[in-house]
C-alpha cells in the first residue's frame, strides 16, 4: 500500500469532523449556536473516555493492534494519536444529531 495509506483513517476521522462542522454551521446546532456549551459538552466526555482508554490500557484489556490505516503515532502506550480525533467526532456528532432532535421537537 501507498505511504498515505498509513493516513486514510485520520484523514476520514478528520474529513468526518469538517462534515459535522459544516452542518452544524448550516443549523446552528452546535458551536453556532452556543461556543461554550458545545465545548463543554465535547470536552468532557472526550476526557471522561479517554481516561476510561487509559484505564483499560493500564488494566492490559486495550490494546492498539496492527493495522495498515493507522500513522503509528502513539501519544501514549497503547494510545493511538487517532483515539482522541475518534472520541472528538464520536461526541461532536453525538452533539449535532441531540440537538437536531431537540430542534425539531421544539418546532
């Protein structure tokens, strides 16, 4: 495989994150509409799961594993620099489709 292939997961995680901020620009659903709530709501949980990562690592019950689409970059054993940018989409996304819903409910 192509050296960027080492990339493609990040770059989809990544690519997947401008998604949600494009249509959270469109509806003002999340850092359009409130900054600070939307940043508290992502951080977090982003933390809380990260810690749990962490845990789970230390525990030996996660591991990384091998896999072609990652870079390799750990920020920490076990710890794939890909997680956070996962966990980040994983919760901004979780944002926008709750508050569509609660816009569409209110309406």
């Amino acid at each position: 495989m192509p050296a960027f292939g080492h990339w493609l997961y990040l770059g989809g995680l990544l690519f997947s994150l401008v998604g949600c901020a494009l249509i959270d620009y469109r509806f003002k659903l999340g850092f359009w509409f409130s900054a600070k709530a939307a940043a508290i709501a992502i951080l977090i949980p982003v933390i809380f799961l990260l810690t749990w990562d962490f845990a789970g690592i230390a525990l030996g019950i996660f591991f990384r594993g091998e896999s072609h689409q990652l870079t390799g970059l750990l920020l920490a054993p076990e710890l794939p620099v890909e997680e956070p940018v996962f966990l980040t989409l994983l919760c901004y996304s979780t944002l926008i489709v709750f508050s569509a819903f609660k816009k569409r409910l209110v309406r």
